[in-house]
C-alpha cells in the first residue's frame, strides 16, 4: 500500500480513498484534467502524464481471464482494455473531474468524452466493467443490469469479480497491476523514451530508432496515441 505524506489521509487497497485533511479536500473543487486520453488498462488512462483511473467501477485485470459463452478462457482484461481504447479513438479529449486517490497514488475522476459520454457508464453498459457498489453506492447499476440482460462484454459468459480476483492472486504473491500487453499494441505505436541524460524523446514507426527502442514505464517511459500528446506531454522527436 502507498503512503502518502499527510496527516490525516487514509488510503485503501484497490479502491478510492477518503481524505478528511482540508488539503486534500480543497482538491474536490480543483479544475478538471482535460485532454488527449492514453488508455493503460480496462479502468485507468493516462493524460499529461497524470495516470487515472474511473470512478466508482472496477474492470477485469490486464492478466485476468474469464469465460466465454462456450466455456473457452479468454483475456477480458485486454479485451476491456481495448474496448476502451476503441470508445476513446471515436473522440480522443477526455475530460476528468476530480472524486479521490487510490490506493497506488492514482487520481480517480468521473471521466467523460469530449461528446459529453460518460466513460464508466459506457464501459459498465457494454460488459466491459463492473459497477462497483463499495464506492459507486450504486450509481451504475441499471447501467450494469442492461449489460446483464443483454449478455454483453464479461456478462456473456462467467467471471470472477475484479476486486475479488484481485484478492485472490495477491495472496498468491502475484502482480495484478502491470499491464498484460504494451499500449502500442492497441493503436498507440509512439514510444516515448528518456535518454540517459534525461531528455525525453519520441519515436515514430519508421524512424531510425523505433524498432531498437523499448518502453519501461518503471523509468517514466510510456506510449503516446499522437505526436500531439506528445509534445503535450513534454516529449520531442526524434531528429532521425
């Protein structure tokens, strides 16, 4: 579990945290995070280099499968993911209004399109996730009915709820939060990589350096969806 440095800040595992500190609840009023939205899993993205992830809902974990309608095991956590990643490529500006932090340091926002769709409802309506009533105090619920009723997404075969699936492998002694499969492979393909002297630089397909460049996000590297979130980001390219 991650610490943060305030008096008075409780953090739990897995899902949003309160604060009781006026710090940290002046933040409640601070201006939303609105831009160009790279997806990292099925209920996390990232804009500016601010990692993000949805309120009140829980998706499959990138590693986690399920069932699908004949008993075969898939990945409906990459399936999620992509899900995600083909919702947001339709209208890329996201714009996410503060609600908590979680357990790992990530901002938790009620997130929506720059058509106005909201995020979690859409990905909770399609199969995709999961209402998650320890924190959402039901506010997908019908969503998550229709997506039952339908036999949509997760819902057309049988699955382990996340946090418990979460659970279980933690006991296990198992990673549950790196991602299964690289951004690039789901429509983001510009690595964005830090030289050893720090400078951040971008690679695009074809460049001289993409193919021998990899990505470690434990270094603070990561994929980019378009030169603009880039630049955004504070990244150049690459002169060759």
């Amino acid at each position: 579990m991650m610490a943060l440095g305030v008096a008075g800040y409780f953090v739990s595992e897995g899902g949003p945290a309160v604060s009781s500190t006026p710090l940290l609840d002046s933040m409640l009023g601070a201006d939303p995070i609105i831009g160009i939205a790279s997806v990292i899993d099925g209920d996390t993205i990232d804009i500016h280099g601010q990692r993000i992830r949805f309120n009140g809902i829980d998706a499959p974990e990138s590693s986690q499968q399920c069932d699908d309608a004949r008993g075969f095991r898939y990945q409906c956590g990459a399936k999620a993911a992509a899900a995600l990643d083909g919702f947001l490529s339709e209208s890329r500006s996201v714009r996410c209004d503060f609600a908590s932090w979680d357990s790992y340091g990530r901002y938790v926002g009620n997130c929506s399109r720059g058509d106005g769709l909201n995020i979690a409802g859409w990905l909770v309506e399609n199969g995709h996730a999961l209402d998650w009533p320890k924190y959402s105090s039901g506010a997908y619920a019908s969503q998550q009915a229709l997506a039952k009723a339908a036999s949509r997404g997760i819902w057309s075969g049988s699955f382990q709820v996340p946090w418990e699936w979460r659970a279980e492998h933690r006991d296990n002694g198992q990673s549950t939060s790196a991602p299964l499969f690289a951004l690039g492979n789901i429509g983001c393909k510009i690595k964005g990589n830090i030289s050893a002297e720090g400078e951040r630089i971008y690679h695009l397909p074809g460049q001289k350096f993409y193919d021998v460049s990899r990505i470690s996000e434990s270094k603070g590297e990561r994929w980019f969806c378009s030169e603009a979130d880039a630049r955004s980001a504070g990244w150049r390219r690459s002169k060759r």
